[in-house]
C-alpha cells in the first residue's frame, strides 16, 4: 500500500488516499478543539497517542464480530481503513449522565439511568448539530428505519465490548459517540474513532476525568491522562 495525496484535512484528522481504491489512511492530529472550534490546543503527542487507543479498540472490536473500518496502524499515528459512504448523523451512546444530556434535563453528573441512553445527533455544524430523533433521520433521507434499528443493535454491541474491555482496565465508560458508514454492499460498518477525544472515561476508583473534559474545563494533564488510558489498555490486551 502507498499512501498518497491528501484528499480531507478536518480538526483533527487527515485523509490521505492510497495505490486501492477502496482503502484510505488516516491521520490524527495533535491539535484539538471544542465549543465548534472556539477553544483549541495543540497537545504534543495527542496524534499518537489517541491512534494508538482507538487502533487497540477497533481491533478488538473487530476481533469480537463487530464490523469497523479499521484494516492496520500505519506508523505512530495513522490507520488504514476501509473507505465507506459516511452517513451524517452521531449516535451518543450513555451509561452515566454527564456532560450535555445533564445539562439539558438538569441531572447532576454521575447518575447512573436504569437503561442505555441512545441519542441521535445530525452532523451539521452550520445548525449546531442539533439532536434528532429517527423519523427525522429517515424524513430527510439519511438511512432507513431498518439501518438504524442495525445501527443501535451494532451500537448496544459496542458499547457492551467496550465497558467490559475497560472494566478490566479500572476505567467506567460513562458515554461515547460514533459515526457509521455504508460498506460497498451496503453493509453498516462503524466508520469512526472510539479514544479519550470522543469517549467519556473515569477512573472507577478516584472518579478522576481520563477524558477530553480535561481540556475542556482546564483540568490540566491532558497528555498524561490519556498515556495512562494507553498504558491500561496496553496491559489488558498484551
Ligand atoms: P455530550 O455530553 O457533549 O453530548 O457528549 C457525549 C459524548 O460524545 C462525550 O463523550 C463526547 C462525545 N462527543 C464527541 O466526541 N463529538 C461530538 O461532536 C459530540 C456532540 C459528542
């Protein structure tokens, strides 16, 4: 495989194409923001070690029967990948309240709801991508009522491997997002990073924030604090 030119630079990740039409690579960066961009930081490392987390879990995902886009790590901080149709919409996957749903409904953070929580988010930046729900999802033509319901069974799965991957590295998967896309033959396949960048994890003993929280409320440690989610994640899987 060679990687080629750049075909998508975003906040950060970059795409660069390759010799197969069907495979991409992509980069994460070092730079990251929050609030739509308001408040931004270069964290030193962040490209490699967010890469690092998310190639462990999507091989471990993938190893567990769940279809990812993810092939192979290429190099310290890039991952080549499948190329899909992206469809535009998150799904927040939630096991604790925290972060917009408590503000939103007046919850304190770390209350811990009977079910899964499953919020549905379009991707539109220029609309503060606002939350939907899956009528509209299908009334505007984003997929079909018979793709979400495999949407939310795939995302159920996810979210199962992943508090049990992280229950054994002392950590509590408080809430994630995810985008999928549609595979060649129209199969889902989950289309998106799973790292401390997108994912809300707290230490199951002390609490403390090993999150992208960290950066968004000036908690300090960015780095560290996602080293050690790597250094955990790295003993559990070795
Ligand atoms: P929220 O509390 O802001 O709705 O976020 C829920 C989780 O989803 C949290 O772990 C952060 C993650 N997330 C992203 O990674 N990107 C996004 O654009 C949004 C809205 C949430």
């Amino acid at each position: 495989m060679r990687e080629l030119e750049l075909l998508y630079e975003g906040k950060s990740k970059q795409i660069y194409k390759t010799d197969s039409d069907d495979r991409v690579v992509i980069r994460f960066k070092d730079d990251t923001s929050a609030f739509y961009g308001i408040k931004r930081a270069n964290i030193e490392q962040k490209g490699r070690i967010t890469c690092d987390i998310s190639s462990m879990v999507l091989e471990y995902l993938n190893a567990n029967n769940i279809n990812t886009h993810f092939i192979e790590r290429v190099g310290d901080d890039g991952q080549l990948c499948r190329v899909v149709e992206h469809i535009p919409v998150e799904v927040i996957v939630r096991n604790v309240v925290a972060g917009s749903m408590a503000k939103r409904l007046g919850m304190d953070e770390g209350i811990i709801p009977e079910n899964t929580i499953f919020d549905l988010v379009l991707r539109r930046s220029d609309l503060g991508d606002p939350l939907i729900n899956d009528h509209h999802a299908v009334a505007i033509g984003l997929l079909s009522y018979d793709e979400l319901a495999k949407m939310y069974e795939m995302s159920a799965a996810i979210n199962n491997r992943l508090i049990e991957l992280y229950e054994k590295a002392g950590i509590t998967v408080v809430d994630f997002k995810i985008e999928f896309g549609r595979a060649a033959d129209g199969t889902l396949v989950l289309a998106d990073e799973l790292s401390p960048d997108t994912c809300r994890l707290w230490d199951k003993e002390t609490g403390e924030r090993m999150d992208k929280d960290r950066f968004r409320r000036d908690l300090g440690r960015v780095r560290e604090t996602y080293e050690e989610v790597a250094q955990r994640l790295h003993n559990v899987l070795k």
